[in-house]
C-alpha cells in the first residue's frame, strides 16, 4: 500500500491526469495527509537555514541577573527553531482551501447543494490536493539549501504554477466538470486562500491551537466518528470501483465493462472510457447504452462519421433510446457537420416527442438560422428559454447553460430591440 501509494505521488510529475484517476481508485487521506507534513517538514527545516535571520526587533530578549548591585542584562533568544508550524499548510488545505475550491465549483459549475457536494467530494478532492501539494513541495525542499534565493523564488513559482496544472486535474476527475468550468474554479479558488490572508492573524491563533498535538488527541477521541466519516466519500468511490473491476473478470459481463467506462467518462479519461465501451459491445453487441456513449464521445472529440455509425446502431436497436435522446444527438452530430436539412429533420422528430426540452429547441433554433429561417429560428430560441427556466431545479444546473446560448444567439437575428429586449425580459 505504501509503496503503491508513493508511485501514484511521483506519477503526478509525468502522467497527472491518469495519476488523479489512480489516486481517486487506490489512494489513501491518511498517505496524502503524512506526505504533506513530511514534505512540509522538510521545507520548513531547509527554508530556516538559508533565509536570514529576523531582525533583532524580532527576536526574544530576556533580562538575566548578573550582581544584584549591577543593571539587568539583556540577552537575545533567537526563536525557537522547532515549531508545529508544518502541520499549517495541511490545516489550510483542509479548512480553506479544499472547502473554498468545493463551493466556487458547486456555483458556478451548479452541481447542487453544498452539502450534498461537500459529504460526497471533499475526501477525494482532500486527498488529490495534498498529493499534489507534496509532489510539487518536494523539489523545493529538496533544493532550499543548494541553490541561490532568486533562483529559489523562480523555483517556488514554478511549482505553485504546476500545482495550479494539478488541481485542474484534480477538480476535473473528481467533479466531473467541463474544461471551461474547471479552469475558472483553479483560478477563483485563490478567492478563499486571500481571504485567509487577509485574516491571518486570528486565522493562525486559532490553527495554532489546531495544531497543538494534544488538542489534535482530544479531538480524535472525542470526534473520531466524524473523522471516519469524512473518508466515507472516497472509501465509497474505492469499494465501488473495486466490486466493478471483480465483476469485470468475468469475460461474459457487458454491464461491469460498461460501468467502468462511464467511471473513465465521467472523469474525461476518454481513450479508457472508449476501451471499456469497446469491450462491453464486443461482450454484447446489443449493448445499446455502449455504443450510445461511444458515439457522444467520438461526436465530443470531433469524429462526427464515427459518431453517425454508433448512432445508427442505437437507432437500429432502438428508436426511442434513452427518452428519444438518440434523435437529438445525431441532429447535433449532423450540425456539427454542417449538414443542416438532415440536423432539421432529426430535430424535428425528436422535437415532437420531447417539445420542453432546452437543450433540443436550441440546436433546432440554430439549424433553421443556418438554413436562413429567421422567424422559425427565434421562435425556436425563445421556447428554449422558457423551457430552462421552468425545468425543475435540479435540472436548471443542465438547463441554464442552452438559456445562455439562446439568449446570445437571438440577439445576433435581425430584430428590433424593443422585441429583443421583450424576450430576454
């Protein structure tokens, strides 16, 4: 298990994206929390003897006694060189920065309520982030000592650069969230750690105590059922996965092999999620639901015949597919490939069993504009819309996104702005 783990830390150096996946499958919480105190050990210990000493102002003076006749003497204690100052970078990951990345993803990613995100994401994204932590922590304390102070803040800088590369890896494979989304929370996850800064007076008396060994006992005692809990989302993940790969010995199980490259699909680990879809449709050729996420893929990455032959299958075995949803995306499929009477056809059909749906009124609406019907296209925009803000709420996280899409698009039609104005309204 150590050794396992250590493989997976240095992974992160050459392979990060498949190194999250493998972390999130086999990693341990209490691995990536001993590596980030190591490693912050470590650097602690090398930073204190190369950067210079505070200034005097700063340092401890005591006055000693010499002859009761003579003036007390002032003697300077430099501070003390070990402290449990290590444990700190663990505690902000843990109480700021895991938790502040957690709720930027959940907004503007809409991927539900905190509390459901929180209980269900935060050991594994925990976990993730102080692997990533450690691995880009230890060149810097392993060269502290060996190489100039300029060099070392370029240094310094390159990791954190590398460490921000490591968490869009990470937020991607645990969450599940799309590149663009991604991106923003890397980038406004820094939100919570100024505000620690900002804070960080209070902030370190109270991690201070925090990091008092003997309050960290009394807390373990008292609360260790809430500190198993806290690993129960990624536990979950690793038993799941692991019942999987059990049934997937089996050389006659269509569905294991399925479930695992949904697991890679949702992780966008695509060239393993295909294998797996592969296996499962050459176990079961009518594996609709395999060739089903086959074709989205190849649509995703561009191989829009690729994706036109899986879905001609899904619509030889079944017509009705996934609540007709087969029909819009071999229309998106034919948009994407310019072919927009045939996107028209297949949208309208699909349209007639599923009339509400935003995301098929946007790419009917965006056909008819191509083929230049202006009237049929706003009308198309305007229903898609309506149907994302009247989808129910635990839909509106997918819906929102063809409202933003529809809006702009009508304001690009030839129209008055007392009309559009009317609409966005």
């Amino acid at each position: 298990m150590l050794l396992d783990n250590m493989r997976l830390l240095l992974r992160l150096f050459w392979r990060p994206s498949n190194a999250m996946g493998e972390i999130l499958d086999q990693g341990s919480l209490f691995f990536a929390s001993a590596a980030v105190l190591a490693v912050s050990l470590l650097l602690q210990f090398n930073l204190r003897s190369v950067i210079p000493p505070a200034p005097p102002a700063a340092q401890q003076t005591q006055a000693v006694e010499v002859d009761p006749n003579e003036p007390p003497v002032l003697t300077v204690r430099p501070p003390p060189r070990w402290s449990f100052s290590f444990y700190s970078p663990l505690l902000v990951l843990a109480i700021v920065y895991v938790p502040g990345t957690l709720l930027v993803t959940s907004l503007i990613g809409r991927l539900g309520g905190f509390g459901v995100t929180f209980s269900r994401d935060y050991s594994a994204l925990l976990t993730c982030a102080s692997m990533a932590w450690a691995v880009v922590n230890l060149p810097l304390a392993l060269v502290a000592t060996t190489v100039p102070l300029p060099v070392l803040a370029m240094v310094a800088a390159l990791a954190y650069l590398y460490f921000a590369v490591l968490m869009f890896f990470a937020v991607r494979t645990v969450l599940g969230t799309e590149n663009g989304i991604t991106v923003a929370s890397v980038c406004l996850s820094v939100i919570p750690l100024a505000a620690a800064v900002f804070f960080w007076g209070p902030l370190r008396f109270i991690l201070g105590y925090l990091a008092s060994p003997f309050f960290l006992f009394y807390a373990f005692y008292y609360l260790r059922g809430e500190f198993v809990n806290i690993g129960s989302g990624l536990r979950s993940r690793q038993n799941f996965r692991r019942m999987l790969d059990a049934a997937a010995i089996n050389p006659h199980d269509a569905e294991a092999q399925y479930q695992l490259g949904l697991i890679y699909q949702q992780r966008r680990q695509y060239d393993e999620a295909i294998q797996r879809f592969k296996n499962a449709v050459a176990i079961n050729a009518a594996e609709t639901d395999a060739h089903f996420q086959l074709g989205r893929i190849a649509r995703e990455q561009g191989r829009l015949k690729d994706a036109l032959t899986q879905f001609q299958i899904v619509l030889d075995q079944d017509d009705k597919h996934n609540q007709s949803e087969i029909l819009r995306e071999i229309g998106a499929t034919y948009l994407a490939a310019r072919q927009y009477n045939d996107a028209r056809r297949e949208l309208a059909t699909y349209l007639e069993r599923r009339p509400y749906d935003a995301e098929g009124l946007f790419d009917y609406g965006l056909a008819l504009e191509k083929l230049n019907d202006s009237k049929g296209a706003r009308e198309a925009y305007t229903r898609s819309i309506e149907a994302a803000r009247t989808a129910p709420r635990y839909r509106r996280r997918y819906t929102a996104r063809w409202s933003r899409l529809a809006q702009k698009q009508l304001r690009k039609l030839p129209k008055s702005s007392q009309q559009q104005a009317k609409v966005i309204k």
